[in-house]
C-alpha cells in the first residue's frame, strides 16, 4: 500500500528515485519534510516554515510544488505565526496526488519489479540511493544545517 511504501526507508528512496525519473521529487521531499515540520521545537518554527516554503511553495523557486491556490494562501497567511500544521492541507493534497498519480505509475514501473526481484533473490537494489534531502539529521540540527 502507498503508507505501507511512506513507512519504509528502502522503500522511500526507491519511490523517490523513480519521482526524479519523471521529474516530480519536489512532491515527496516536501510531503517529508511537512512530516518532519510537526516535530519541529517551537522556537524553530518560523526557520523552518521559512525555509519549507521558500524551497517549495514560492512560485518562482525550481521545485514549487502545485496545490490549490487557496492553501497557498492560507500558508502564506499564517507563515509569520506558525503552527505545527501550516502545511497540513498542502500536505494532504500533495499526498493524493503522489497515492492516486505517482504511486499507480510507480507500481507498473519496470524499476520496482526490478527492486522487489533483487530483494526476493538477496541482490543489491538497481538503483544508487542516497539520502532524503533536507531531513532533520538529529533533534536541534533542524535539516543538517549548523545552528
């Protein structure tokens, strides 16, 4: 299942590198990284939804993600006083288009019947992982960026 796929690490890495295939990785490094925003301290809010929005919800930047007009909005509105949720909505979107888009595609790839046969025979994995941009890499280094 696509929460099943989410949940698991291999399986993340492998869904994004089949998004950079098709040009869409912006849409899971930003449902990540509004997953991570909730864990947030509130004294790094602000930092943080800064940043999440600059990389993704500011039109002209490369990877803007697309979401309804009025959650932007909304995120715009709140982005000087914000919660743990500002991004839930955007969220929310961008996981069913990821689940009912992305994932059916991602499903009839020749890349996961590639991956899912190196696993059953005990193969290394056909693709080069790396590690999800732009996660918190422990608790106070908010995204490996030095404080």
């Amino acid at each position: 299942s696509f929460d099943r796929l989410l949940s698991d690490p291999l399986g993340l890495q492998c869904f994004l590198h089949f998004l950079e295939t098709q040009h869409g990785e912006e849409n899971i490094m930003f449902w990540k990284d509004a997953e991570e925003f909730k864990k947030v301290p509130a004294s790094q809010l602000q930092q943080v939804a800064t940043r999440i929005y600059e990389e993704y919800l500011n039109p002209s930047s490369p990877r803007c993600i697309n979401i309804d007009d009025s959650v932007l909005k909304s995120v715009q509105a709140n982005i000087n006083n914000p919660t743990a949720l500002l991004f839930a909505e955007a969220q929310k979107e961008i996981y069913q288009l990821m689940k009912l888009d992305c994932f059916p595609r991602f499903q009839k790839s020749q890349l996961i019947k590639d991956c899912l046969c190196a696993e059953m025979e005990g193969r290394s994995l056909p693709v080069q992982l790396s590690p999800l941009k732009h996660l918190p890499v422990k608790p106070g280094n908010v995204w490996g960026k030095k404080k």
